[in-house]
C-alpha cells in the first residue's frame, strides 16, 4: 500500500491539478520566479474564507538591531479580555510573502481563539540573509514585552506562533531567547515548520504530492545562509533542527502533513525536544501535503487542525 492524497484534499487540488501539470516551476536558485508564482496563491488563499468583523488591527513598529524599523501589525478581537498573546510569523521559505498576504488567517485565529496575535513584517533572504530575520522575530517579541502592560497583555503568557518559515523562526526564536536569558516565551506553536538545511533527499512517496518541494528548499536555503547552508557550521538559530540541546524550550505543538517534504525533519525535533523534556503536542496528518489547511479549508483534517490550534492558543 503506498501513500496517497486525502479524499476531501484531493477533491479541493483537482482544480489546480491541470495547471500545475502543465506549469514550469521555477529553477533551483529562482527566488523572483517562486515570489512571483506563489505569492499571488498565497493571497488568493488568504481571501478565500471571509475576514472576521470582530477583529481590529493597529500598526505598530518595532526598531532592529541595525537600526531598520520592523512593521508588525496587532489583531485584537473586539471585546477580548486581558491575557495571553502570541507572536505571529508568516510562511514563505524565509524568501517570500508579506504580512498582508496573512491577514485572513491571522484574523482567523484570533477571532475564534480570542487571543490576541502581532504579526510581525520579518526581513527575508536573499536580500536580508541570516541572522536577520530571527534578530527581526527577537525584536518584535522585546517591543510585545515592552508595551504589554498597555495592549493587555500579560508578560508572562506570550507565544510564538508560525506556519513553514515562520514555524522555523518560531522554533529559532525560542532557542534565541533561551540562550540570551529571555525574555520568557510560554509556548511555541508549530504548523508544518521548516527547520532543517539539510533536508534534501528526495523521498518518493511524498514527491508526487509536495507542493513545496524539495527543489524550493535547495533554493530557500541558500538564500537564507549562503554557502553554509547544509555545511557542519549552521547555528541553530537559522536551522533549529541543528540544535544540540533542547533543555529549556517551551512547551511546544507541532503538527504536519504526512505527505510534507518537512515531516521528517519535524518528526526528529519532536523526539529531540521530548527527550529534553520538553512538554509536546504532536499531529502528524495522513494524506496531507504541505498548506493542506488553506487549499482544502473545508475538509475535515482541515477543520481538525484549525480546532486544535484554536485550543492550544487559548491555553497560552
């Protein structure tokens, strides 16, 4: 028996299907080619469910280590009462999409967890190439913990939150603040994260179906680390899965599709952060490729997996 697509998943591609067949992707080291073919998807997704009207959003800047201000955006359910709120950072293989892109999901979440969320415009690669974004994501969390008082938020209750690339800097960040002595992150939640540079063999049961694949990681991380990338020398901060020591982390979720080109990568870190002790919530989806959740949002894993982020944020 081999592996295959989601019944309800593969009902809500079949639209796609032909397009993609017949699409060239970009080429390894295409960065434009990938902004221009995915983020116009992205924002499609984003839109396709519609926009909750209890959310407000505010703009709010926090400055980087370099000195450059980092726009990041509050979502606040109207009526919400003071309590936890969780850092968002985007997907995008640290080389594309925008917070914009983002706003239909990040409402989303905040509307039916009531939690508040800041979501955060991280510099991407190849442009800004590590550390800058997690400096960036490091930034935004000591601006949220510096005006918490005023936006409601206790200090002591803020999580990291992340899809792809984001789940990444999520995880990096958390590694961050615990070398650095904080400030404290209570949970770290993690959707279909990309962590790991040297994720480059191909598998063949998940190929047919990867829509990242693995020719988009051979050119993401590059532009994130240059040469070094799937070298001995990466830090864990760009690449968590290189980390030596998870003593410490927060609490974390985690969860991925089967048919993901990160499960693995994913797998191992969950192994890695429980034998440190690490408190983990674990889902791996079966038959559920990479962004299953915005292409099939009405299928039943789709809704399983919304459900149980909404849980995990309110228990921030």
């Amino acid at each position: 028996m081999t592996l295959g697509l989601d019944p309800e998943i593969a009902a809500a591609l079949a639209p796609m299907a032909g397009a993609m067949a017949q699409a060239t992707p970009p080429a390894v080291g295409d960065v434009a080619g990938r902004r221009a073919l995915w983020e116009p998807i992205i924002g499609a997704a984003s839109a396709a469910q519609p926009i909750p009207a209890d959310v407000t959003t505010t703009e709010h800047h926090a400055t980087a280590a370099d000195g450059t201000p980092i726009t990041m955006r509050w979502y606040a359910k109207e009526g919400a009462t003071p309590g936890p709120a969780v850092l968002f950072f985007h997907g995008g293989g640290y080389i594309f999409g925008h917070i914009d892109l983002f706003d239909g999901p990040v409402s989303r979440y905040v509307s039916a967890s009531g939690v508040p969320m800041l979501s955060v415009e991280y510099r991407q690669a190849p442009e800004h190439p590590f550390p800058t974004p997690v400096e960036d994501a490091y930034a935004a969390l000591l601006w949220l913990h510096d005006n918490a008082e005023g936006l409601g938020v206790d200090p002591a209750r803020i999580g990291v939150m992340g899809d792809s690339a984001g789940g990444g800097l999520a995880a990096a960040l958390t590694i961050l603040t615990r070398d650095r002595g904080g400030p404290a992150i209570a949970r770290q939640i993690l959707v279909m994260p990309m962590l790991d540079d040297r994720t480059t063999e191909v598998d063949p049961h998940i190929a047919p179906y990867a829509l990242w694949s693995y020719d988009d990681s051979l050119t993401a991380w590059p532009a994130l680390l240059g040469d070094a990338a799937g070298g001995p020398d990466v830090p864990a901060t760009a690449a968590p899965a290189r980390l030596a020591d998870a003593t410490g982390l927060p609490p974390a979720y985690v969860e991925v599709g089967q048919l993901d080109v990160f499960r693995d990568e994913d797998l191992a870190y969950v192994v890695k952060l429980s034998r440190a002790g690490v408190p983990v919530e674990f889902h791996l989806h079966p038959g559920a490729p990479h962004e299953f959740d915005s292409i099939a949002f009405e299928s039943d894993v789709a809704r399983r997996a919304m459900a149980d982020r909404v849980r995990v944020l309110k228990s921030v």
